[in-house]
C-alpha cells in the first residue's frame, strides 16, 4: 500500500494549508469536518469506523474534540452515492474519505475541489483514481492494498489444497462496475493457464446467496474463489458459514474469513489499510507532490 506523509495530513486538517487561496481558507470551519463516505451501512461497517477513528487519533486527531465526521451511508445502493457526494459538497467538508471504487468514482466524478482521500483493494491508476502513483494529480489520493491484482494468486492457491478440481467459481458482486469484469477476466486467466473451467456468480445483497449456493450444488466446481467486494468484506462470517455448510472449499482475501470456518484467505489486513488512509494521506495543499510509497505483504490465512 501506498501513503503520504504524515506530517501532510496535519497540514490539511489543521487549517494550516498555506499554498490554498486565503479566501477560500476562511469558509473552512472552525473545527474541521471529515465526510466519511461508505458504500454499506454502519451496523455492517463498525469496524472500519473504529479503524479510521484510531488513524485520526494517531494524528492527533479525536472526534467530536478537534474534528468532525460526517458519516454518509448507501447501504449496499451504490446509485445512492452521488446524492450524498453532493450533500458532503454542499455542507463544505474539508475532506471527503471514500472506502471503496463505487464511493471513490462517485466522489471523483462531482464538480469540486475538496480533497479526496481513498483506502481501497485495487491498482488507484487501472481503476482511474489517478493518473499515476508517483504523481496522483488533480485531488484524489490514498492508500491501496492492491489486494484485487492477486486475485489470481488465490486461483493458484486454492488449486494447491484441491488439485484434484477440473473447475472452480468466481463469486462477484454485479454492482461493483466495471471492476468487477476486471476482477473477472483476471481471473479467468489464472484458472485458463491452470486448465480450469471457470464459473462466474453473482450477488449483491444478502438475497442472492441461497440462489449462488444452489447453483454451486448444481454445477459442482472443485472450488469458489470470492471477488474482492466491500459488500462480500461484510458479510466474510456468513459467506464462510455457507461454504462449510455446502462443504465448498472457498479462499477470500481477509483473515476475518478464514477466522469465521472458510477454508483459506490470502491478502493483507483490511484494518491497516483504514487506519492509514486516516492517519497518513496527502495533505492536498501539496497534493502533486511526490508522495512515498509502502506495499503491505499479502499473508495467507487457512
């Protein structure tokens, strides 16, 4: 994962951004305020919450003390996104921190300038967050885990503990966009080169998983690799529960799977990747500065 000096990040916050407009520093609230923008709902995404809280602590920073937080939730409706980009907008946050692709296109693709800051899975430049690691531009930066590119990796690995499987299935989430065919054809590739058939299932609410098992008990793949999905990051315990119970060898990409009965997980922990994007982003006022750069390990979980 990638992330900007810390030092930056207090810039930002505090009010100190020297290189912005002196009048456009003075419509900056006196306490500033961060809009949190999350693709699910808080019950679903606690966690996250606490892990972003503990980033802005390590800064300096305590809710309701010396900073704000907007929270704004879609609840699994990603077309409800852009309504509330807009409202973050309109009561002029300082910053705008977005979880995954669909918040992160949506905030991108309103007419503003507010800086906004990204912890997500995927290569920031493939998925058009920015225009390159080194120099990002314009106002988005972050921190990603790259966690979608070793999608592949996980065919291999479950393929390693079920070598005797002749096919295996890719759950995805169909509202994820574009990602998802990315996320598809990647990893229709790795299973290509292991002379695997490849099945593709999808769910986008808790509703399609009855029907995504059923279709595995019909079409009987050696095993089910789960796409990289905010949705399917909440609901790792339920989707681990139904692999057991269809006895489906499954791999995901956070421990939280494993640790809840799936058969294996291979990615790096999601809670770093929050606490960083919260503790460590750019300080926008520097914002095409060239920022350092950290790659967090994938580490395997069975």
């Amino acid at each position: 994962m990638f992330d900007l000096p810390r030092r930056e990040f207090i810039t930002l916050i505090g009010g100190a951004a020297v290189a912005w407009p002196v009048a456009a520093r003075t419509q900056q609230p006196a306490m500033p305020v961060v809009g949190f923008l999350n693709s699910e709902s808080p019950d679903l995404s606690a966690y996250l919450v606490r892990a972003f809280r503990e980033g802005l602590n390590r800064s300096g920073y305590v809710e309701g003390s010396n900073v704000a937080i907007e929270y704004r939730w879609a609840d699994g409706q990603y077309d409800r996104l852009p309504a509330l980009v807009a409202d973050l907008i309109q009561r002029q946050v300082t910053v705008i921190a977005a979880n995954s692709p669909a918040p992160v296109m949506a905030a991108k693709a309103a007419p503003t300038t507010i800086p906004i800051v990204f912890a997500t899975g995927y290569d920031p430049v493939a998925a058009g967050f920015v225009a390159s690691l080194a120099r990002p531009g314009g106002n988005l930066t972050g921190v990603t885990s790259l966690t979608a590119e070793v999608g592949p990796k996980r065919v291999e690995l479950l393929h390693e503990l079920v070598p005797t499987a002749t096919s295996i299935a890719l759950l995805v989430n169909p509202a994820a966009g574009p990602i998802r065919e990315t996320i598809s054809t990647d990893l229709q590739a790795a299973a290509r080169k292991l002379g695997l058939q490849f099945h593709v299932l999808h769910a986008s609410a808790v509703r399609d998983f009855d029907r995504v098992f059923a279709t595995l008990a019909q079409v009987r793949p050696g095993g089910l690799v789960i796409g990289s999905d905010p949705f399917f990051n909440s609901q790792s315990e339920q989707l681990a529960a139904l692999a057991i119970r269809h006895a489906v060898p499954a791999i995901y990409q956070y421990r939280e799977f494993a640790a809840a009965g799936g058969l294996m997980s291979y990615g790096v922990v999601l809670r770093t990747c929050t606490v960083r994007s919260a503790s460590t982003p750019a300080g926008f006022s520097r914002a095409r500065s060239r920022p350092t750069y950290r790659f967090s390990k994938p580490q395997k979980s069975n």
